[in-house]
C-alpha cells in the first residue's frame, strides 16, 4: 500500500473522537490505528498528513513501513507510528521528511523513576504491545532504520523503540520522552546525523551500542548512554 501525499494538499485522520489524551484512558476495545495496514506500507510525497489516533495508535502497519518524506504529524493515545515487522525513514532529497509526533500525553504525562525503579510501569516491550502504559512514538518489532528527515517525538514512554536493531545513519531526531530516547533490545547504530536528548530517563539504550560519526546531545536524569550487554536486572 502507498500513500502519496499531493504537493499542496493538508490532510487529516482520525479515529475516535477528540480527547485529553494526557488523561485519557485507552478502550480495552480499541487496536491498531487511525491510519493502518496489513500489507507493507509507504508513505511519500510533498503534502502534509496528520493523524489523530483518539482510540489507540496513530499510524500502525502489521509488516513493513517506510517514510520516503512528506510533513506528517501525529498524536496518538498509544504509540505515534508503529510497523509490526519494521520502520524505515529515508527522509527526502527534494522536500525532505518532517515527523512530529506526540504518544501517550508525551514526556510530562509519564511517572518519574525511581532509584530502585520499584514505582515504574513494568512495560511489555513485545510486538504485540498495545497498552497505553507503553505509549513510545515510533515503534519497530523487528528493525527500525532512520537515513534523513527531521523527526521531533514527545513520547510517554520510548521515543525511537526496536525490539530488534536500530541504525540512525542521517536526519535529525530531537526526543523527549518518560523512558528512552532511542531503545533497541538488541544493537543500536549511529553513523551519522543528529540526535538530541532534550529529557530521558535513559539517553540511548541497547544491548551493544556503536557509534562511529554523527552528532549527539543527551540530557537524562540516569544514563546517557547504557550498554547493558544483557538483562536491565
């Protein structure tokens, strides 16, 4: 499935009906997303969408999702932007790809850790998560893949979540969020671009961590950075 976005055009979804989503309770009933699909997905072109995921999740593919650029911006009860099996954004050459999106309430909406962390959320991070207690902006099952655009996310947990590798190879991603900035539960690569931290409990977190170029600026109130080579126990 692909989305083309005209140049020009603003354009709008929308599941549920307006609420706070900072107060708000997610339907037990609701799964997946205002905008979603069961066959890969792509998003291009040079118009603008905004989705409001009032029910659950904003953007939600079951395989793979790719954002080649467009200006999106989302607000979701649940995760932002979520692809089942991957996400891969490549930005654009032309226009280039601005993302902005707000899961969960945002950053201000999450409790704060505790030193033993006895008073945090026990989050589910598998792929099949869909509870508003794990609200992360954008979310891959398997491999998340950032090369270009501009992404900005205020999430209430994870701002960029893999269950598997992420590599950050160009762009720009500037996170707030009540967890990680950036979580792979495997390898986590940075080769290029810039990621700014502006508040995090943990800055870039992963199982091996790799960075070889690029520009980053984490602010967090435990790690910046946390190899953990293993279980967070």
């Amino acid at each position: 499935v692909t989305i083309e976005l005209a140049e020009g055009t603003t354009n709008v979804l929308q599941s549920g009906e307006e609420v706070d989503i900072a107060t708000a309770t997610e339907s037990k009933e609701a799964s997946g997303g205002a905008l979603q699909s069961k066959a890969d997905l792509k998003i291009k072109g040079r118009g603008s969408l905004t989705v409001l995921g009032y029910l659950n999740n904003g953007i939600h593919c079951t395989k793979d999702l790719k954002i080649k650029n467009g200006n999106i911006s989302v607000t979701a009860l649940g995760h932002g932007i979520k692809g089942k099996n991957s996400v891969t954004v490549s930005g654009g050459t032309v226009t280039g790809g601005v993302i902005s999106i707000i899961s969960g309430g945002g950053s201000a909406n999450a409790q704060q850790k505790t030193d033993n962390m006895r008073d945090w959320w026990d989050f589910d991070n598998s792929a099949s998560d869909d509870n508003s207690a794990s609200c992360k902006g954008l979310k891959a099952g398997k491999a998340m893949m950032i090369s270009g655009g501009s992404i900005t996310i205020d999430a209430q947990d994870d701002a960029l979540h893999t269950d598997g590798d992420m590599t950050i190879s160009g762009g720009e991603c500037i996170l707030s969020t009540g967890d990680d900035g950036a979580h792979a539960e495997l390898s986590l690569t940075v080769l290029d671009g810039k990621i700014t931290v502006l508040t995090s409990y943990e800055g870039l977190e992963a199982n091996q961590i790799t960075l070889a170029d690029g520009e980053l600026d984490i602010t967090a109130t435990d790690d910046g950075i946390n190899a953990n080579g293993g279980s967070d126990g």
